[in-house]
C-alpha cells in the first residue's frame, strides 16, 4: 500500500489523522468532512493538557461544527488524555477507557494514575464506558476490535478493523522507535508483555498502522522486527533503558517548562516519582545516580535538543 492508497483507506473509514508534535498523541478522528465518513463523530485519543485549547480547534475545524459524539482513549497516559476533560467539558460527550484503567478513573486514584508519578499534569474527566478486550466498539459506522497490548502501558489497547486490516495502535507500536517500557522502571516485568502485545499486532497483519506519533505507516513486518530488536538490547542492557526513559521523560518536561536552571533540572530528573524509583534499580550507588543523570543531560546537549545559556538549560529552537 503506497501513500496515496494509505490515504485513500483512511478517506473510505471516515477518519482524519491530526498528527501532533510533543507534547501530544496524534487524534485519530472519525466523522470528518470527508465523503464516505459515517457514523457519530469520535476522537480516539486527545493530547496534552497544556495542548487541549489546541485540540479544540483542530478537532472543531475538523468536524466542521458537528458535535463529538465520544471520546476513546487507548490508554491514560498524559500525551493521550490530556484533553478528554476540555472536549467532554465543550461537547457534553461520554469517554471510553481501558477496562482495567475505569475504576481508577471514576475514582480519580492519583495513585493508580500515572500522572503523579510522572510528574506531568492531566485535568480529571469522567468515564462511562470500560473497553474490555475482546469486545468491539463502533467507530464511523464500522466496527473495530478491542485488543489488549501491554508492555508499555499495562492497561493500554488498540483498535483493529479487520476488513480493511487497519490498526490505531497508540504506544504499542511506532515506525522507528521503541515507547519506553513503563512496568521495567517499577521493578516490574515489561519486557515480555511487549513481546506479546507485538505478537498479537503481527497476527493482525495490518495493512495501515495509525501510531500514537508519528505518520501513519504501512510496513507493520519492518517496524515490528525493529520493536524486537530495540526490546533484545534494553533487556540485554536495563541501564540502557533507565537512560533511554530518563531522557524521554526528562524532554517531555523540558517541553512544557521550555528552560529550567540546569541544577534543579538535574535534581528533578534525581527526584520524580518514577524516575526515582527506576534510578534506585539501575543504580544503587548515589555517586553512579548523579552521574548518569548528568550524562543524560550531556546527551541531550550533544543531540541538539537542548542547550546551554550559561547555567540555564533551554529547549532547542526555544526562545
């Protein structure tokens, strides 16, 4: 499948890809202005918070004035429900989750929640229906599967139409890149549930895959054997993996806060929840923590993601 026939595919299910930069998901949404859309407007997945007013442009100008009909979320980590509150508040909508995420939801538990221990924010919203796998939920007219795909998230799902094979697989797989593999910085198995959430999407052969970053992509068989890869060298090597998580998470702070002071930045990168607690496995030794931490932030220096105002840290392309 080519592009052309990639966005063919996309026009006949009635669905509009917004893909976003960080902080955001991409928004994955049904009932457009498009020709062959059907069924009740639906956004699967919604950003970040600090986004949202965005979002809501995007997806008004998207629909063209219709009302959402319900919001979707593959999991609940900030990127991707950032903005359910904002949207639900604008179009009076129901939110649907992952099964094993609804009561932490309609409870509000910070603790079961990632956003504490993150260290990122997230307006609460409700929710009013729970996605179990195996069930099927209907998205512009058609319906789609539900399937769990831990590993990154434990809870997390993706969304299968099976007629035209196309998968909206949020963080479960990406074209080039591997999302971190959260239960590992807990001391928790995740490596292997990665392995099974990728099996699960080769049995699928999707023909399109719709990641939660990035453009949509048709080599499912290239990106899969690259996730493999990426998961045999994190497991091989698990410090490899705390710096590779502790430079995602430490960007996606950075790109909210734009420049910090490099010594609060690094004592942050030492002191967040999950950071601190993945820091505590991989290195014991205070001494050996400080610097690693501080060589994350050397590596992102030498990247060019960041740079240096004298003792201030500034996002690159930053004002």
């Amino acid at each position: 499948m080519d592009d052309t026939a990639a966005a063919a595919t996309l026009a006949r299910l009635g669905i509009t890809v917004l893909e976003r930069g960080w902080l955001s998901s991409n928004n994955v949404v049904f009932g457009g202005d498009l020709p062959e859309a059907r069924g009740e407007p639906a956004i699967v997945d919604t950003g970040y918070v600090a986004h949202a007013a965005q979002t809501l442009a995007l997806v008004q100008r998207t629909l063209g004035g219709r009302r959402l009909a319900r919001i979707v979320n593959t999991h609940l980590h900030s990127d991707h429900c950032g903005g359910n509150a904002a949207l639900q508040a604008a179009h009076g909508c129901p939110v649907a989750v992952p099964a094993a995420s609804f009561e932490a939801v309609r409870g509000w538990d910070a603790g079961r929640l990632t956003f504490q221990s993150t260290d990122q924010r997230c307006d609460p919203f409700p929710a009013h229906e729970a996605l179990h796998p195996g069930d099927e939920i209907e998205l512009g007219g058609r319906a789609w599967q539900v399937l769990a795909t831990p590993g990154h998230d434990p809870e997390a799902v993706v969304f299968f139409e099976p007629k035209a094979r196309v998968l909206i697989a949020g963080d479960a797989l990406w074209r080039d890149r591997l999302a971190i593999i959260f239960p590992e910085l807990v001391g928790e198995q995740g490596f292997g549930a990665a392995r099974e959430a990728l099996a699960t999407i080769e049995a699928l052969e999707p023909r399109l895959v719709i990641p939660g970053h990035g453009a949509p992509f048709t080599d499912a068989a290239a990106a899969i054997a690259g996730a493999r890869a990426r998961l045999d060298f994190f497991e091989a090597e698990p410090r490899r993996h705390f710096g590779y998580a502790t430079r995602a998470l430490a960007m996606f702070h950075m790109l909210e806060h734009q420049r910090r002071e490099r010594a609060a930045f690094e004592a942050w990168m030492l002191a967040a929840p999950i950071l601190a607690h993945a820091r505590r496995l991989a290195y014991p030794d205070a001494g050996e923590a400080r610097a690693a931490v501080h060589g994350a932030v050397e590596r992102l220096l030498a990247d060019g993601a960041l740079r240096a105002e004298g003792e201030v840290l500034v996002v690159a392309g930053a004002g």
